[in-house]
C-alpha cells in the first residue's frame, strides 16, 4: 500500500515539473516569415488578454506585427532617403 502511495506522488510531482500542456515559445523572426500563425496568436491573445500578459508568444507575434510594417531595407532607398543624411 505504501508503494502505490509513494508512486502516486511520484507521478503526481513529475507530471506537475514536466509543464503539460505549454507551448514552445518562437521567436519574433519565427512570426516575421510566418505571418498566418503571427495573426491567429494575436487574434487568440486579443480574446484574452489577461493571460496574454505573460504569455512569450503573444509578446512575440505582435513585435513582429509592428516591426513588419516599419522595417527598411537601407540598400533598396533612394537617393533622397538615404540613412546617412539624418
């Protein structure tokens, strides 16, 4: 009886370490070249947003969404947008 209690919390304590259940975290490049994943993490940390506060991914998809839209290849500029005159 002793041993199928001691199992039992054995069991117990390893499936509790093991982190059942949670997600692997990606990088913002991952959601950069990724972008239908990026917009569906969103939309899912946009329906709950109390969880997604301390959630990697969320934080992770939308840095992505936001520097996607901003980046600047500075080889492809024009002369009058060059970096170098700022």
């Amino acid at each position: 009886m002793r041993k199928i209690i001691l199992s039992t919390v054995f069991v117990a304590i390893v499936f509790s370490l093991t982190g059942c259940g949670s997600e692997e975290v990606k990088t913002v490049e991952y959601y950069k070249t990724h972008i239908a994943e990026r917009d569906a993490k969103i939309k899912e940390c946009l329906n709950n947003p109390g969880a997604s506060k301390e959630n990697a991914n969320c934080a992770n998809a939308a840095s992505a969404k936001f520097h996607s839209g901003i980046e600047i290849d500075p080889s492809k500029a024009t002369d009058a947008k060059k970096f170098d005159k700022f």
